[in-house]
C-alpha cells in the first residue's frame, strides 16, 4: 500500500534502497528468446540462467482458473482454431476466457505466428524455435510458481517472480476479478509483503490503483507495484463506456507530475525503451528523455521493456545487443529491464 501524496517525499526515501541497488535482470516471458513463451521450459531454461526475476503474464479460464499467457486469446500460441474451429468471438479470436482450464491444457502450445495472406503460420521470429516442434502446454500460475519455488530449494537461489495481471478491464467486463485472484494465490505461496521477492505489474491503471487502495489493504497484503506505460493507441487498456470500449489515455503520465502521481499508488514504472531514450539517438548523442528523470525524481524504480537480440530489434544508437544493454544500464542507468534473452543480460553486468 503506497502513501498518500502528501508523503511522497517519505515514499521516495524508503525506495531509495531499490533505486541504488544492482540493476536486475528479468527474464521477459521466460527464456523466451530460445524456447516457446511462457512454457514451463521457457521458465526453467530461464531460471538456469540466473536472472533476479520471471516474469508471468496472467489471464483467466471459463472456470476461473489462472493460466499463463502473454495474452487472452490463445490463437496466436496455440492449435487452438484446429482444436476447436467453432469457439472464436466475432472478432475472429479465441478468448483463454471462453475455455476450461481443461481444454486449454489440451492444446499444443508453439512459438508465437501470424497468419499470411494465403492463411499459412509464419513465426514471428523467424530465428527462434522452430514452430510446433517437441510438445508444450499452458501452464498454470500456480504451476510455474511452484516450479520456481522448487528450484529455489533444491538449488540455492532466490529467484522472484514478476506476474502482470493481463487485461482486467476484459475480465471485469466479462465478471471476473482477476486481480483479487491474482493476489489470493500470490498470499497463498506466501507472496504477501514489501520484502517477498515479487513485482507485481499492471498496464491498467485504473485497477492498479484499485490493488493498492482496496484490494491489498483488505487482503493485509502490501506488493510492490508496477505501472506499466503504453501509449494510447495501443488500445492496452480499455474503458467501457456505455457498452462501447474506448482506448484509456496514458496522455498523463507524460506530463510534468504524470509521475508523481503514479507514485503516490505504486513503486515503479515499466515504460517501452524508446519512451525511455529517443530513436534519434546517435552512440555520440544518447539523448535520454524526460519520463526517465520524472521517474527517478519521484522516487520510482524503473524497468523497461523488452529487449531483444535479433538484428533487427537493436536500436539506431547502438551496434549490438550488449552496446543496447551498456546504454540503459550505463548511461540511463535503469534498475532492471525485461529481455527475451536473460543469458546475454546477466553476462554482461557480471563483465562489468
């Protein structure tokens, strides 16, 4: 629960600790550079890797189960349109909402596709694990904390978890709290404090204000809480209004107190990379924009997303993956940042 916002000067003192710590490495839906997001191998292969944090990205069944799934369809992961060619909404997808636990988990799952104009599955990333190769499934939250938790054990470390509660404007639309859920299970596996090894992230503002006023203060649980930041049109949260969603403005947040006011109901701030430093950038001339230091001034950690090695996702104002890494973690100096490949990540700070 954060302070309220005549104590902000109080909240950036006691997150102090956080800002000057070691930057983290979190490892962005697992391993997922080298095997399927999300799968419970992603998340191990990850964990062997050493990043401080996995990340999980959290939606809900039919029967009001937690799965994980970047997203809440589950036609971009999965065979589910062979499965079941009758189940899609009007919009032509198929909602993890619209399925048991149990028929979820009798889908293969494979890396991420799109459909090309002649309706054949091309891998978004080309590179990466070839696409419906081996055998993997859905996991559960509970499943994969429970994995992470006995690693943990059997070898020593103290890896954390980072969950995002997908979408929780669709699900309350739908009838479901996934947040309460979320949180229930977080305290269950013993989740349930400032000092538990977990970030919790939300790109809806609205319902993370809603987790640091409400719903953790009556559950006697206090997270650290992260606000995710898109730009609007995105259409990444949604607000219904008469029936009809239109997209939340993150227009704010970008202002001259947009951080303080984040501050006041969370801890950090999980912004894209370019809002972080400007595309126009050059390796003589990182120009390095405002949110960052609105976010530094508001006492707030900061950790950006996502980083990934194929040649084509480095920056402008870098030559490599690493030249990417030293910028942020340098010259920005963030606190931590999501990659898809959290080997390269965790090499490169222990080099330095």
């Amino acid at each position: 629960m954060k302070l309220i916002p005549f104590a902000l000067s109080m909240a950036t003192l006691a997150s102090s600790a956080w800002v000057q710590a070691e930057p983290l490495v979190i490892a962005h839906r697992g391993a997922s550079g080298y095997l399927p997001e999300h799968t419970l191998e992603a998340k191990a292969l990850a964990y062997g890797m050493k990043p401080d944090f996995i990340e999980q990205d959290v939606v809900m069944t039919k029967d009001d189960q937690l799965v994980v799934l970047h997203d809440h369809y589950l036609d971009r992961v999965t065979d589910v349109a062979e499965r079941f060619p009758d189940r899609a909404r009007g919009d032509g997808r198929y909602y993890a909402i619209d399925f048991t636990l149990a028929e979820i988990k009798s889908l293969r799952v494979t890396e991420g596709f799109n459909i090309d104009e002649k309706g054949n599955k091309t891998a978004g990333f080309p590179n990466r694990f070839p696409l419906w190769k081996s055998d993997f499934t859905v996991p559960t939250l509970a499943e994969e904390i429970e994995l992470i938790q006995g690693l943990n054990k059997t070898l020593g470390y103290d890896i954390g978890i980072y969950p995002e509660i997908k979408a929780p404007w669709f699900h309350r639309h739908e009838g479901k709290d996934i947040s309460k859920a979320v949180l229930k299970m977080l305290k269950e596996y013993g989740y349930d404090s400032q000092e538990s090894n977990v970030y919790l992230q939300c790109f809806d503002p609205i319902e993370l204000k809603r987790i640091n006023d409400e719903l953790l203060p009556a559950m006697n649980m206090d997270l650290k809480l992260v606000q995710l930041i898109a730009y609007t049109d995105w259409n990444e949260t949604m607000v219904y209004d008469g029936g009809q969603a239109q997209p939340y403005s993150y227009d704010w947040m970008f202002e001259a107190n947009g951080m303080q006011q984040v501050a006041t109901y969370a801890d950090g701030i999980g912004p894209w990379k370019p809002m972080l430093v400007d595309d126009a950038s050059t390796k003589e001339n990182i120009i390095i924009k405002p949110l960052m230091k609105a976010a530094k001034a508001s006492g707030l950690i900061v950790h950006p997303y996502t980083f990934r090695a194929e040649p084509d996702r480095i920056a402008p104002y870098a030559d490599s993956f690493e030249g990417m890494l030293d910028v942020f973690y340098n010259t920005v100096k963030v606190d931590g940042l999501f990659t898809d490949f959290p080997d390269k990540a965790v090499t490169f700070l222990h080099q330095k």
